[in-house]
C-alpha cells in the first residue's frame, strides 16, 4: 500500500512568463491559430522530510491540484491548463512549467 502524499503548505513565486502563437491547418484545409502562455514557478513547500517532494512530483492529485489552482488565479477554464513539469530543484524548491491554451 503506497504512503499517503505529504501535507503541504506552499508559497508561490511567479517565474518568467513567454507568450506565442501557434498555427495548424484542420482536416478541412482551414487555418486554425492558437495563442499560449507558458510560464514557470516556484514552490517553497514546508516539509519535514525533503524525499517528500518527490513524492508530490509525481503525484496526480497534486498535480490535478496545481492546474486547478493556475487556472484560477489566471481566470481560464482548467481545461486550458498544461502543467508541463514538476521536477525537485537543487535548492530544494519544486520547479513547476506550465502551459495555457487560449
């Protein structure tokens, strides 16, 4: 039976933030053009012991979690929301890349 993940409390420090668009054609030969945000972020997670975060990294619910809460504070649908990496940093922070389609 796996370990249940860690209780976490974090703060939150915005990275930089890179915009574009991209464009494909659909089955039918129109041009479809899709604009995207992709950022990073920092999470300062207070935990007793630092292999728990590499729990969270791979852990679906935290990162159900993250979409959520990225998609609330930017006011898009969760649905638009790519969390593109979880990864542990050398400082012992996570390091989390995401994209937003809109």
């Amino acid at each position: 039976m796996a370990a249940d993940p860690p209780l976490v409390t974090f703060t939150i420090a915005a990275d930089s933030v890179k915009a574009g668009t991209a464009a494909a054609k659909s089955s039918d030969g129109k041009k479809i053009e899709t604009s995207f945000l992709s950022s990073s972020m920092e999470l300062f997670v207070d935990v007793n012991n630092p292999a728990d975060l590499e729990v969270l990294t791979v852990d679906t619910t935290f990162e159900s979690n993250l979409k959520t809460a990225v998609a609330e504070t930017l006011k898009v649908y969760p649905k638009t929301v790519t969390i593109t990496s979880v990864l542990v940093g050398s400082d012992g922070k996570l390091e989390v890349s995401y994209d937003v389609t809109f």
